[in-house]
C-alpha cells in the first residue's frame, strides 16, 4: 500500500516551482545548521542516544504546538488532511528514529571513519528505491554526483577497512542506517506534496520522539542527571540541526528529489571540518582537504543535475 500510494504520488504530481534564491538560501542555511552537530554533540556531556532522544523530542514540542494551532485557525485545512500522507509521515519519523539508533549503534562496534563513510552512502539507496519501486531513473550525472560524493566521503573519514566480527556488525549497522535515512527522504517527498511544513515536521518528529524516547528507557540510557551547560547544549542540538537544518531539506523535499536532497545533505561534513577547524583548532590535513574537494564537487553536481526522471515523471 506504501509503495503504491508514492508512485501513485509521482506520476500524478509535477514538482512546485520555487524562487532559486529561496531554495539556495534554505538549502545553504539547512547544511550551516546540520553542520553544526557534530561539534555540540562533542561539546555535550551525554551519551549519543539520549542526544538523541532530546533532538527529535525538543523540536517536537516546538512543531507540535505550531502545526495545531495553525490547524484550529482553518478547520477546512485540519478537514482535508490527506490520510495517506498522515501515516506516510508516521513512517517517515519511525524510519527518522531507526536511522538514529542503527548508526549510533554502529559506532559501537566499528571505527567513525567507518560509520561516517557507510552511513554517507543514503544516496545510492535513495537513487536505488527510487529507481525499484518509484520507476524514477536517476540520470548519468545524478549516478556521478552520488559515486562523487561517496569518494569525496570515504577519503575525507579515511576509511580503514578493518575486518573483525564487531566491525562487521557495525559497518552493517551503519548500512542499515543509511537505508533508514532513504526511507525518511522518501517517504518525505511523498508526504510533502500533501502536507505543509508544519504538518509534516509535527508528525515525523513527534513519532521519531515516541520511538526514541522509549528506546533510551528500554537500553537503560540516562535521560536525566546532566550539568546546566550539557542541558544548553542539548537544547541547541534540538533548535539548530534538527528544528533548522532537518526542516530546511524536508521543505525542500516539495521541490527537490529525495536523491538530491541526499547529497544536499552531505554537505555537513564540510562545514562540520571546516567548523571543527575554527572552534575547536581541529587541524586540516592535506587529505581531509581532498576529501573536502570532492564531496563539495559531487554536491554541487548533484544540486544541479534537475532531471524529470529524478521525480518519476513519464512512468
């Protein structure tokens, strides 16, 4: 039913037109404030699933209140919600939830350069779903951004290639994160084209919090117990990379396909490196500049590579 109802979406719906400056500006300002992870979850003095369970959980509560409120001012609107959208953006924030803890997981079991790079490969299993079920053919260059991106990605985390059984389980882990994420993107675009930003962002991140937050009990993961600056720190995670930067590219998921989304996406290693450089006097090597290079080619081909097949149309 799932799969019917999103190529149903795609053959029957053309993407809307949007300013180019507008989605520049959202795009750049959603890949500032995702990069920003990085450094204040390394700033803050909690472990990664209660972080979490905070990012998805605090956006909520900010999204909720502002889709209901928004939705009793125009009963018509609250009226004609779409019920398939509904439960494809409750899918949406359970695959957001997953993709949290599979790749949190992995970074138990195997290297961060490994787990970076594995979990940067969302865009070869956003191209591949979309291509198996949705009969949207990504184009050569869109192909070519994504293998870009993914050598830009393994040289800039210097992926080791350890082979162990709790690496393996890890890298798997990390794998299954990134296909997590391609369902989120996925499952975004189709819901996008029936529901406002709020309206979407309400139901993926309060059911991404009614997943996480009882997986933290579940696994004996504190919740509660942290110092003053941690607390700040985990309400900046919760209004910067997920409030901004996570409702920045679901915004742009009305216009843009999931692939390209993906890539868009990946500009947070870039800016993480070169925040990381400044804030914490983290030092750019000649290889993580490489990297840099090549992931930020890949990104900038994949953004303009604008092809009807990308969206499934003509299918």
């Amino acid at each position: 039913m799932f799969m019917k109802d999103l190529r149903s979406s795609e053959r029957t719906s053309l993407p809307p037109a949007a300013h180019p400056v507008l989605l520049i500006a959202v795009v750049l300002g959603g890949i500032a404030a995702i990069s920003c992870a990085s450094i204040l979850i390394r700033l803050a003095d909690a472990p990664p699933l209660t972080v979490a369970a905070y990012r998805v959980t605090l956006a909520a509560l900010v999204v909720v209140p502002v889709h209901f409120t928004k939705n009793i001012r125009n009963h018509r609107q609250a009226k004609t919600l779409n019920a398939r959208a509904i439960r494809v953006t409750l899918l949406a924030g359970v695959f957001l939830a997953f993709h949290f803890i599979l790749w949190i997981s992995s970074l138990s079991f195997t290297s961060v350069a490994s787990s970076a790079t594995l979990v940067s490969t969302t865009p070869i299993f956003v191209a591949f779903f979309s291509f198996l079920f949705l009969k949207a053919k990504p184009s050569r260059r869109l192909l070519s951004a994504i293998l870009c991106t993914l050598a830009g990605s393994t040289v800039l985390a210097g992926y080791d290639g350890t082979v162990s059984p709790d690496a393996v389980k890890g890298d798997v882990l990390a794998l299954s994160g990134a296909v997590m994420a391609s369902g989120y993107l996925i499952a975004g675009r189709f819901a996008r084209q029936y529901l406002d930003i709020s309206s979407y962002t309400a139901g993926a991140y309060g059911t991404a919090a009614l997943v996480l937050v009882p997986a933290s009990l579940i696994t004996g993961t504190p919740l509660t117990g942290f110092s003053h600056n941690t607390y700040l720190l985990l309400v900046l995670i919760a209004l910067i990379p997920q409030l901004i930067g996570h409702t920045a590219f679901n915004w742009s998921l009305r216009v843009l396909s999931p692939t390209q989304v993906s890539l868009l996406i990946l500009g947070e290693p870039v800016g993480a490196t070169l925040l990381a450089y400044f804030v914490l006097a983290e030092s750019l090597t000649l290889q993580r500049f490489m990297g840099l290079a090549i992931l930020a080619v890949g990104i900038l081909a994949g953004a303009s590579s604008a092809d009807s097949r990308e969206h499934g149309q003509g299918t």
